[in-house]
C-alpha cells in the first residue's frame, strides 16, 4: 500500500491549483483527503495532541486515511532517547485516538543532528516501544549508518526514515515492512518524479511505503504526491 501526502495540509497558498478557491481553512483537511490518503504531522513535536482536536482529524478524513505523526521533543531532543520511558509512554497514550480508529500511520522520531550512534541507547529505546506501532528513525549525523543500527532496526521492524538532505547522504536501506521517504525539495523535474516513482514503486512489491513531500506555501508538494498515488495506481 502506497501512503503519500505532504509534512501539513493548512495552507491558504495551496488555492486554487490543489483547494478550490472558496474552501474555508476548516475544510481543507476534508478537501485534502478526498485527494491525498495520509499527512505528516510536525504539530506532535511541540506539543501533545488533545482528545478534541485527534476527534476532529479523524471525522473529517476517511477509513483508509492515515496519520504520520513526529514524536515529541522532549522524547528526542530533551531526553534524546536516554531515560525516556515516561514520556515516550505519554506521548504514545495522547495518540490513543488515532490508533483506535485506525488512522495511525507511522510514529517519526526524529534526531538531533548533533547526536552521534550509540546503540546501546538506540536497543534500549526500541525495546520501549509497542509491536503494534511503526515507527520510524531520522538520524541526523552520518555515524548512524551502520550495519549494527540497521541490524537493531531490522529486529525492531522500525524503519530507516528515507530522509533527503543537504548535508547527509542516507543509505537506501529498507530495515522493515514498511519505508518512510521524506522528500524535502521544493521542486523535482518530470524526470526526478518518474525516477521517484519507480524506486518507490520497486518497493511497494515487498512492503508499504509511506511518503512525504516537503510542506510548502506553494501547493507543489501536495501535487506531487497525488501524481505519485495515480502513477501507483496505474
């Protein structure tokens, strides 16, 4: 299954090439999900989220739609993994909603780019985290790029995130039954998008893949990934 959508939806600059021109900015998730199946949340890493507000995501978006989800700071950032029991439990319990209806896609715990591989931190916080949750890990420094992280993720079935980047060159290493493909270019060529298509594509025969597109006030990105749904689809 192809999961593909942009980091946000709430941009008034995406009138009138991907919303129609007088959709009210309460609407625009409905109207985002009658064209994208899933979104990238970075609400999640600043702040949890209420019960009110997962209740609204979830009536306005269908059964197959799904949440991807950036894990709190304070389980990244401030704690960076170490001694983060508590918070990640917490962070995962304001999710509940999501995952009861459903519509939790992926869990992104996403790195500090200044802290290096330690695999004993990284073995001990995957053995936090439930089975029945994806998750998936941006590192930020090049010293993660092992044969013993993608061994503990492979036995974790936690994900490389696939993330593009000025100064980093990530490995193309599937370590799950799912990928995660953050594309952060504003622009990509026809050709760019045809090539996309067929690396992803090539992993759709063995596993789901959940993609993203670089939110931007421009509606490209949201374009993209609805040209990359229909080129699976065909």
């Amino acid at each position: 299954m192809l999961y593909a959508g942009t980091s946000g939806w709430a941009y008034a600059g995406w009138k009138p090439a991907f919303y129609p021109a007088k959709t009210p900015s309460k609407k625009f998730l409905e109207v985002y999900a009658t064209r994208l199946n899933s979104v990238e949340v970075n609400y999640t890493f600043r702040r949890y989220p209420s019960e009110k507000l997962l209740a609204g995501w979830i009536a306005s978006t269908p059964a197959g739609f799904r949440f991807s989800v950036k894990a709190n700071q304070l389980i990244t950032h401030i704690k960076r993994l170490r001694d983060a029991r508590e918070v990640t439990q917490r962070f995962l319990s304001s999710l509940q909603l999501l995952v009861e209806a459903g519509k939790l896609g992926v869990v992104l715990y996403q790195l500090p780019p200044f802290l290096k591989a330690d695999s004993a931190l990284l073995s001990d916080f995957l053995a936090l985290l439930p089975a029945a949750v994806r998750s998936t890990f941006e590192f930020r420094h090049d010293s993660w790029f092992t044969e013993e992280t993608f061994a503990l993720l492979r036995q974790a079935n936690a994900a490389l995130c696939l993330a593009e980047s000025e100064k980093l060159v990530v490995p193309d290493v599937a370590t799950a039954n799912f990928v995660y493909y953050r594309l952060r270019k504003p622009e990509y060529s026809p050709a760019e998008r045809q090539q996309l298509a067929g690396r992803i594509g090539a992993q759709l025969a063995q596993r789901d893949a959940f993609v993203y597109f670089k939110h931007e006030v421009t509606p490209e990105g949201a374009l993209y990934a609805e040209e990359l749904m229909k080129r699976a689809a065909g």
